[in-house]
C-alpha cells in the first residue's frame, strides 16, 4: 500500500506515463537559486557528508529546511545523508518528499527515484527497487 | 613493676577512648568533607533554550521585533562600541548588534558585531564591521525556562578567573578580611562568639564569626540551625577543608555557591547567575559598583533586593565600597566613582519561565528519553523550537478575546478558558504552546491535558476517506443533507441534526465540509463506513483510541488540542506525518552533543485526495463557515481551515493552517458547561488574530502530477467556464471531472479557456525545451 502511495506522489508509476503535460500554475520549481544563506549550509553539509560527519551533515540541511522548506534539493539531500546513514524507511520517505517540491524539475524527480531504488534494495526490496529504478529512467528521458 | 593508681589508670583509658572516638570523628568528618566535597556537583537545571532567530538577508522580521528580542534578552540599547558584547545601536532601517559568544548545540559563535539592514519587515543584508556580507548568524536564543532541582535551585558556573577582582576584593573586605592568611576559622571572631554563647546558655544560640570557609562548610553540608556541636563540627569542617584544598577552590566553589536571591519560585544560586539575574550579563563584566551591590546582598538577600528594596540595597552597597575603601583595596578615586553609580539593574525576569506550558511539554518529551534526576541536576542544555514572537502573539491573542468575551457574556458566563497551540506545518515543530488564558500559569496545561469532544473537526478524515476514492467522489459529489437516522444494535438511534437546525437536500460534496453540514457528513461516513474513517484518523496521527460509534464521525470524540495539532500537521504538510515535537538538540553542560530529535517524515495519505481535501478546507474559509476570517487576513493568504462546536455548544474550535503556519484554538469551560459557544464566533477570532499578527504566507499546495483543474459552474456543479457567474475552479483527479457541460458554458467562454490552456501547455513545452 504504502509503496502505491510514493508511486503515486512521485509521478504516475505504473501507467505508461503519457507525454507528461505540466502547467505552469504550478508552484514554481525551484531550480538552484538557493539563498546566500541555504547556499552556505548545503556546502557545508555535503563537506561533512564527504568526510562522514553524518549527524553534521543532517542537522546543517535541517537547519536550512527552516529557512527554506519548499526547497525539494534540501529534502533530497537530506534523503542521501539518511541513506548513508542506514536509515532507508526515512530515505525512501524524504525522497519522496522531494519530489512533492519538485514541481517540472523532472531531473531532480528522476534522481529521488534513485534515492529510492537505492534505499529499497538496501531492505531487500527488489522488485520495488527495479519499479523506482524504471521511474527513474522515465523521468530522466 | 609499679602499679599506677587506679584511678589515673582510669583516667588514661578514659582520655585514651576520648581521644580515639575524637579522632573517629574528625576521620569521619574528614571522609566526609573530601568525598563530598570532590565529589559534590552542584545541581545545574536542564536549561531550556526558545529558538535561535537565525539573520540572513531575507529572515522575515520587522526591526521592532528584533530590538524587541535583544532587550528580551538584556542586551543595552547604546552607541556603538566594543566591548562587552551584548549592545544594539538603532538607526533607520538598520541596527548594529554586539554579539554575546554562545555555545550552540553545534559549536560555539564567537562574539561579533553585525550590521543588519531591513526593508519593510524584511532583513535585506547583513554584514560585518567592514561590511562585507555575512551569509548567516544566529542571535543567541532565549532562555525560556529549566527543569530545576528540589527548591528551585538555579545557578550558573564560574571560574573564579571570570570573577571579576573588584567583587572578589568587595567579598573580603566585607565578609572575611583573613581569608587569604587563616587556617579556616578566625579566632577572635569564635572567642567573640563563645562569650557570647556563653553568657546566653539558656537559648543555646550562637552566631557571628563566621569565615568564608564556614560559611561554605556551613551551606555545603550542614542543617541550618545554631548549636554548639554544629558550630564545633563546622569549625572542625571548616579547618579540614583548608588542609585539603586551597584557598582559590574553596573561594571559586564559595561563590558559586551562595544564594542571591528569588525570583519567584525560583531561587538565585552563585556570582554567575547573580549577574545575569540582576544586571543582564555575565559575572565577567560586574563593575565594582554591581560588585559591591551583590557582596552587600549576601547579609539578606531578601531584605536588600535590590529591585524591592532599592534604598536599602544602595546604603548597603555603598557601606561594602566603604569597607572596601577602607581596606585599602581599591582607591578613593574609585570609591568615589562607583558610589556615585545608580543601581543599573535589568528588567526583571519571569521565574522559572515566562512561557511555563510549553516548558511543561518539552519536559515531558524529555522524559521519554532521560532520567528525571538528570535532567534536574546535569546541567543539561536543551534546545526547542519556541518563537518567542508566535509565543506572545499567541499569548496575546487569546487573553484579549477571552477578556472581551467575558465582558460582553456573549457565549455565558464569565470564566471562558482557553488553549492554542501553533506548528511548523512542513517540520512540525511547536513554534508556541498556550496552556489557558494567564500563560505565566504553571498548572493545568489545557493544550495537553484538555481532552474535549472535538465537534466538527474529526470531518475532514470522513471527506479524506471520500476523496481517496477519485471514481466514486469528487469536490462537485452531490450529497444528500436530508434527515438521517443511523440505526445500530445496541445503541439507541443516532440523528444528527444540523447546527442550523435546517436540512438542505442535495449539496455538493465540497460545500457539505464547507457550511459543515452534519446530515450529510453523517450519511457519507457512514456509507463509507465507520471503521474506514476512524483509520484515516489513525493515519493522520491520532494515536488515542476512538470508540468505533458512527456518533464519533461527528465529534463526540474527545482530543486535546495538541492532538487535533497533529492531526492537521499531516493534512498541511501534503499528507506526510511529521511527529510533532518541541525539541531539537541536547548538550551537555559544557556543549558536548548528546541527542537530536530529528525530523521524521511518514507519508501517511496519498497527495492527491490530500490536494482534494486541503482545497474543500480553503472553501471552508472562503465561503463556509470559516468566512469570518476574511476580517483578519486578505483572501490571498487562501488559509485552509475547519470550526468545531460541539453539542450544548460547550466547545469551540478552530485548526488551520496558511504557507507557513498551522494552528489550533480551543475555547471552553474548565467544568464543560453547557454554553453558547462557536467554533466561527469563540475560536476563529483568536485564530485570526494570532495569524495576523504574524503576517502569514500564502498557502500555495504543490499540485501532484494527476490533478488537473476544471471549471466549474457553482448552480449546475457542471463543466463550465469563465463567462460563467460565480464560476469556480476546482481540482480533480485527471478524468473524473464532470464531463457534461453546464448550460451558461458559452462557446466564447470556452474558446478563451482552451486558448488559455494552449497558452499554458506551450509555456510549459518551453519551459521543459529550454531546461527552466
């Protein structure tokens, strides 16, 4: 059930998904014009997330997800460090998160499918993991 | 060999016994002054930190707010200049800040001046003293509370290297001029002492002579009352504790140890918290006069507070200057200096916390994880999500109306109560706790313990459940309101009457949640069944069992508002449930990290009848019986919303939620009278007073891929257009619009419509080419 609901949040998963037509009365995709600030924190989250500082990492992306939380690269960042952490329920979830913000960003949707493919295999979802994965591909084309 | 009399003989066993039963003693005495006094911690509270307000060119703060947080926090209002850290100066869309260094929970900040520029309400730049920009700084967060030690004990550490030398100067001259030369006790002073015991055998009292040392033996291990034998065992104490430690030790743990003080229920321990207490900074900065003020307290504390008592506290400041004159520690110059200086006190703060309910929720959140004895002598540093802006806003909105409320006796008589509690929808985070109409209260908390039947509130997870079901309902869903009886064994008959007293036939699906129809509500939960709700609500996040009786759809279940919080929370942040929680970090005294509480999300509900039901609950707020709000906040703020009443009218409700907020008001009797409550009259006003005071952000739902918008013609609930009257645009799941068009359609209309969507269509087609 649960895995049906993510299909659906991040895009039409099982339907062959028709020529995916977008309007622009959607909320604006919000492509990297991050703020000084969230800017300055991502970078500083992606150094300790290099260097293994893992809870670093999560708390400087939380605290930017206060300053900007409709940011969906802040979700999806946050979704890579819980993947690092072995937390793949709340990797799978974030991810999906993400994409809720996403709005056109087809790349940055295609790219929470991976998150996801990965985070499923890491529970031994194999079959969920080849469905996030093909997402993905869709997404990607 | 020769035989010593009997009698000396005697007498050496006697003195050999008393000598060993003294020296037992004085071991023991000795065991215990250096095992507790090695190992003695000083009880430190848990200290309870509100949110740093984080500046970054964009922070949305007017400058009055935040001059309004920095004397919150004791900074002076002066001139520029550099030391010490904790001043503003105020210009013209522009404040300078000496930042106060502060360990954060995730390193320390070191003081630093900043410039911070605002525009209407917004922060533009910030920028350091050079003027370059700086990306992001936090101000230190307020104290908002403890979790404290039996007696309220509060203090706050210093080393005796942070303790100014004038105070430490003021300390000997006043209270112990040999401390640096006796070996624990002064002998005139305990020969005073005795002639004076002496000559009053018949009370037993004794006083006066005290060392400093004594004075520490006496507070550190010792009852408070006035013997011989607890004078000798301090004295013996006193001399032990000088062979084992030095004087600096013995000086640093005396002032941290002597009591200072109340504040309210709470009681000042130690120079450290002294200083922040009564003049707003740290014991490092005191000037001799504040030096003089807080040595002179120790004779009363009570008789020489300073802010009760400021003539008293003034004469006897100027007598420690005196003294200390006198001494020969400091020069007449000085003297002169200092005793010309007023008191210079801070304003006075709040007891153990200004904001008492939501410290009482953070303390129950701490205590799943952590011992209650830790968390009151560890000294423990605990980091929440309180804005104190939201917090007073919040505070303030409903003590007013509660006090108009009982002036007019509109809903009965007076004595209303109420609670509010308000989140980050996308975090949910408890930006602000209300537990009753005083919120300096520290009793009954009804934001967590009130559990009231909550009305209309529950509707949204039957209209949920509905709308998760895209084939069989949509917003334009006709429901029928007609008179309902709900039949079930073993109950008596169950017929929900509208709030109106009407029934009104045939209504679409959206306005039936809109005008909160109770007819029609009934009728569709129960043919969706009960069971089936009562799980979307679980889903939601309310983990308190229902009963499963049809009479619970409407709201005879009971929830307090922290829990209709929750339930809202998952609904305004698109469907994922996201705890709600009040603490983000716990360090260590010294800033060692312990835990952080991190933000969880769980998708709970799919998005779209998520998107379905928030738009229903926008119409709630734009044409049902949330209307009212339209007097606090514009329409584009397109707040999403529900009222709740309940039967007798006892209750009223309202939960909402705009871009940045979510919200939950509950207005009642403690003792559940019958009233003639609302949720639109009682509750909304406090709900859109506090929003509205906060400037909310407009909220703008992101639109999942499988929902298209439709027009629609309000008097058919047909497909319609724009050229029809009071047409509106509503939501569906792609291919469950109605497909028959409505009679006021004009080809014109539809022309303009599809030409509009082409438009659309060919932007986005762009958009995507182009990679925007």
């Amino acid at each position: 059930m649960k895995r049906f609901l993510l299909c659906l949040i991040v895009a039409g998963c099982a339907a062959p998904s028709p020529a995916p037509v977008e309007e622009p009365s959607k909320p604006e995709a919000q492509k990297p014009t991050e703020t000084v600030a969230v800017a300055g924190l991502m970078e500083s989250a992606r150094a300790d997330a290099a260097a293994g500082r893992l809870t670093n990492a999560a708390a400087s992306l939380e605290r930017a997800l206060r300053l900007e939380p409709r940011n969906p690269r802040l979700w999806q960042e946050l979704a890579r460090v819980r993947l690092k952490q072995g937390d793949f329920t709340q990797a799978e979830n974030l991810a999906a998160r993400s994409s809720t913000w996403a709005g056109n960003d087809s790349a940055l949707r295609a790219e929470n499918w991976r998150v996801i493919a990965q985070a499923r295999e890491a529970m031994g979802d194999g079959r969920g993991a080849q469905a996030a994965r093909d997402n993905a591909e869709r997404m990607a084309r | 060999m020769a035989r010593r009399p009997r009698i000396l003989r005697y007498f050496g066993y006697a003195l050999l016994f008393g000598a060993v039963l003294a020296s037992a003693v004085v071991l023991y005495l000795d065991l215990r002054v250096t095992r507790e006094f090695e190992g003695r911690r000083f009880a430190l509270p848990a200290r309870i930190y509100a949110r740093a307000l984080e500046l970054h060119a964009g922070t949305r703060i007017p400058q009055a707010d935040l001059e309004h947080e920095l004397r919150q926090l004791a900074y002076k209002e002066k001139p520029a200049s550099e030391d010490p850290p904790g001043w503003f100066a105020r210009r013209e869309d522009e404040l300078e800040i000496g930042l106060r260094p502060f360990m954060f929970w995730d390193g320390a900040q070191a003081p630093r001046r900043v410039r911070v520029l605002f525009d209407s309400g917004v922060v533009r730049r910030v920028e350091d003293a050079d003027g370059r920009e700086v990306a992001l700084v936090r101000l230190e967060p307020l104290a908002i509370g403890g979790i404290y030690p039996a007696g309220n004990e509060d203090r706050e550490l210093v080393r005796l290297r942070d303790v100014p030398p004038e105070l430490v100067k003021a300390l000997i001259a006043t209270e112990d001029r040999k401390f640096y030369s006796h070996a624990g006790f002064d002998l005139r002073g305990i020969l005073r002492a005795a002639a004076r015991a002496v000559l009053n055998l018949g009370s037993e009292r004794v006083q006066g002579g005290s060392t400093i040392t004594q004075q520490l033996v006496k507070n550190f291990f010792l009852t408070p009352e006035r013997t011989v034998r607890r004078k000798a065992t301090e004295l013996v104490m006193a001399v032990l504790l000088e062979m084992h430690y030095g004087k600096e030790e013995i000086l640093e743990t005396y002032l941290n140890e002597i009591y200072l003080g109340q504040d309210r229920d709470r009681a000042i321990h130690g120079v450290g918290l002294a200083a922040q207490f009564y003049f707003g900074k740290e014991a490092r900065y005191l000037n001799l006069a504040e030096s003089a003020l807080l040595v002179g307290m120790l004779k009363g504390p009570a008789v020489y507070d300073p802010r009760r008592h400021a003539q008293a506290a003034l004469e006897r400041r100027n007598l420690v200057l005196r003294e200390t004159r006198d001494q020969g520690f400091i020069t007449p110059d000085q003297y002169a200096q200092a005793r010309a200086t007023p008191l210079g006190l801070s304003p006075r703060p709040m007891g153990t916390s200004p904001h008492p309910a939501f410290v009482q929720l953070v303390h129950r959140q701490l205590r799943r994880d952590y011992d209650d004895a830790d968390l009151r002598t560890e000294g423990l540093r605990i980091f929440t999500s309180l804005d104190p802006r939201v917090q007073g806003a919040a505070e303030q909105a409903l003590a007013k109306r509660l006090a108009q409320f009982d002036k007019e006796r509109r809903f009965g008589e007076p004595g209303l109560e109420g609670a509010v509690v308000v989140t980050d929808p996308q975090s949910g985070e408890v930006q602000a706790l209300v537990g009753g109409r005083d919120a300096r209260y520290r009793g009954y908390n009804r934001a967590l313990d009130a559990a009231r039947p909550v009305g209309s509130l529950l509707k949204p997870a039957i209209y949920l459940t509905a709308l998760a079901e895209p084939s069989r309902y949509t917003l334009v869903t006709p429901l029928d309101d007609g008179p309902f009886v709900w039949k079930s064994r073993g109950a008596p008959d169950w017929q929900p009457a509208n709030y109106d007293r009407k029934f009104h036939g045939v209504v679409p699906l959206r306005m039936a949640l809109a005008q909160s129809y109770n007819a029609a509500s009934a009728r569709l939960g129960t043919e969706l069944g009960v069971d089936r709700v009562l799980d979307t609500v679980r889903r939601l996040g309310v983990e308190r069992p229902l009963r499963p009786f049809a009479s619970t759809l409407l709201g005879a279940a009971e929830m307090t508002p922290l829990e209709v919080a929750q339930m809202y929370q998952t609904i305004a942040s698109g469907g994922f449930r996201t705890p709600v929680r009040a603490i983000r970090e716990v360090t260590t005294q010294m800033g060692q990290p312990l835990q952080r509480y991190a933000l969880q999300v769980n998708q709970a509900v799919p998005p779209e009848p998520i998107y379905l039901l928030t738009a229903a609950l926008q119409g709630v707020v734009r044409e049902g019986t949330g209307q009212s709000l339209r007097s606090f906040i514009t329409p584009e703020v397109a707040a999403a919303g529900k009222t709740g009443t309940t039967d007798e009218q006892r209750d009223a409700w309202f939960a909402g939620f705009t871009g940045d907020r979510l919200a939950v008001v509950w207005i009642g009797y403690d003792d559940n009278r019958a009233a003639r409550l609302s949720g639109a009259a009682a509750a909304l006003p406090v709900w859109g007073e506090l929003m509205a005071s906060l400037a909310p952000e407009p909220l703008a739902l992101p639109r999942p891929d499988s929902i298209e918008t439709v027009w629609i013609d309000p008097q058919t609930n047909l497909r319609g257009d724009s050229a029809c009257a009071g047409a509106v645009e509503l939501p569906f799941v792609q291919g469950t619009a109605p497909e028959q068009r409505s009679p006021c359609a004009t080809t014109a209309g539809a022309v303009v419509d599809a030409v509009d969507q082409g438009v659309k269509r060919a932007k986005s087609w762009l958009d995507r080419l182009f990679g925007r």
